[in-house]
C-alpha cells in the first residue's frame, strides 16, 4: 500500500485495544491509525506495548498503520501457567496476531527481546516481513543478556535474604533504571507503571519464567543464518554506523556492526546514526528522533513506494 505524500492532510489518529487469540492465550494490540501500511511494533523485556505510545501516534499521524503488542506474557496479554514464551514461539503468536488482523507486507520493529522475535519472525514469514529494525537487539550468543542475567542473580540473592517470597520491583526497576541516560527519564510513576502488569505475589516469579525462556534452538540459529531481508540496525554512540545509502563514518569494524553481520550473514544490515546511548529505550529518551530515523528508512527502502 502507497503512504501518503508529504503535505498530505491526514484523518485524526484512530486508536483501538485489540486482543487477538493465539495459542494457549491471547495477544493485547495497540493499534493507532486505519488504512496505511502497516509497522509492527514489539516490545522488549521487561516492558510492554506502553513503550511505544509516543511513537506509534506519530507513525498513525503520517499515514502508517502502527500496531503495537504486548508479547505473550507482558503487558495486557494473557501469561497461561502452561505458556510457552521462547523467542521463536513468541514469533509463531506474533505472526497468528497479524494473520488475525489481515495485515499484509508489514515492517517490524522490535526492542531488545522484541528485537530477537522480531527476526524470528521474518524467518518464518519472509514474504510478509521483509523490513525489520532492531534498536538495542540481545544477542542471540549471549543470551538472555547481561541485564537479565543481572536481575536472575539479584532474584537469588533476594530470595536468600528474605526467605520469603519477594515484589518484583527490586528486580526489574535497576533494570528499568539503567535503560535510560538520565533519572528524569524514568521517574517513579513511569517505573510503576512497568511494574504494573507483574504486581501481585505471582510477579516475581512470572517475571523470571519469562527470562528463563529466553532461549535459542539449532533450528532458531539456522533460520537466522539463512534469514533474507532488509534490517536497520539501531547503533548507540561508540557504536560502528552508517547511515542508510551514505558511507560509513568510522567506529571499531570488530564492533556492534561487524558482530551483526557475522550472526546474519544473508541480510541486508543497514546501521543507522544515533546520538543516543547504547543500550537505552531509545522510544522513552528520543521519540521523535526515533520516528524520524524510522520513516526515512522505510521510505529509504520503499515500503511507501
């Protein structure tokens, strides 16, 4: 579907709460906008469809069609007791979502975890997902990451002093804390909010459920070796970069990039210059700078053609 020209005078953005079955349970959807070409949004971990509520509006407001969802588990969506969460099932719930919801070609973005879904997911349908970014995407060889490994260590140790079950806030808020460059960024209500989906005496132990299952199979790592498609890669600074279609502007060629390359050998990596820190929730600290980045890779790479 052809996006809008620019000038063009838009309808009001259109919001809807969706929630769509899938599997064992069923998926919460945002979706901003009707009618324009369709950006997939996911979430990363610890977070949920919230994290995109200044981006989305702005995707809708230049005629795409933003969906954002709560991966099984997080946020508003369903977390059955016998839910399985890996990465590539999380993909297999993602793709009956967009199936439910008739959406063709799409673009996906994903966060951190929802950034390894979001590859996963173009593996299994690469007719439909051909364009993907990654901001902040963990490392399928260092899995689940060294902020999740931190918050398991801490639940350890919590559990040891306490000897009693414990909130999940002392877990997930450092997380929380650290994805941002300056406290403002991520003020106690913020922060509530977050928690809020894993508040109660079960949260805790959702929470770590859903990091234990951060994993990856031998099938997971052939599909992504094989995977064929046009991915942005979301460089902080003292990353490698290079802007869509200009030369590379330097940076260590044993860095992020060159680590992305390797792990998808058959994609079209196409970094992109940031000024924001690595490792942030760059949606929280840059929104508009991260939506501008966005649309110009998607017209860059023809999505509106």
């Amino acid at each position: 579907m052809r996006a809008p020209a620019p000038g063009a005078i838009l309808p009001p953005v259109y919001t809807e709460h969706l929630h769509i079955p899938v599997g064992p349970g069923a998926l919460h959807v945002e979706r901003y906008g009707r009618g324009g070409p369709a950006i997939v949004l996911l979430h990363g971990f610890g977070t949920c469809a919230f994290l995109w509520r200044a981006v989305a509006p702005r995707l809708a407001e230049q005629g795409y069609t933003a969906l954002a969802i709560d991966l099984l588990g997080f946020g508003e969506s369903d977390r059955p007791p016998d839910g399985e969460f890996r990465p590539s099932v999380q993909a297999a719930y993602v793709e009956q979502a967009m199936s439910a919801l008739g959406l063709g070609d799409v673009t996906v973005i994903g966060q951190d975890l929802g950034a390894l879904v979001a590859l996963l997911l173009a593996a299994r349908s690469p007719t439909v997902v051909r364009r993907l970014a990654l901001l902040e995407p963990l490392d399928p060889d260092d899995l689940p990451g060294p902020d999740i490994r931190a918050l398991q260590r801490s639940s350890a140790l919590t559990a040891l002093q306490s000897h009693a079950m414990f909130a999940v806030r002392p877990l997930l808020e450092p997380l929380l804390r650290g994805a941002v460059t300056a406290p403002e960024q991520m003020p106690d209500l913020l922060v509530a909010r977050y928690l809020a989906p894993f508040v109660g005496s079960a949260g805790a132990t959702d929470l770590l459920r859903l990091a234990s299952a951060i994993t990856l199979s031998a099938d997971d790592w052939q599909r992504l070796a094989m995977l064929r498609a046009d991915v942005l890669l979301w460089c902080g600074v003292g990353q490698p970069v290079q802007a869509p279609g200009k030369s590379s502007r330097g940076g260590d060629p044993a860095g992020r990039v060159s680590r992305w390359q390797q792990l998808l050998p058959a994609a079209t990596l196409r970094p992109v210059t940031t000024g924001v820190r690595a490792d942030t929730l760059v949606a929280e600290h840059a929104p508009a700078a991260l939506t501008a980045a966005l649309r110009a890779w998607v017209a860059y790479t023809g999505h509106g053609r």
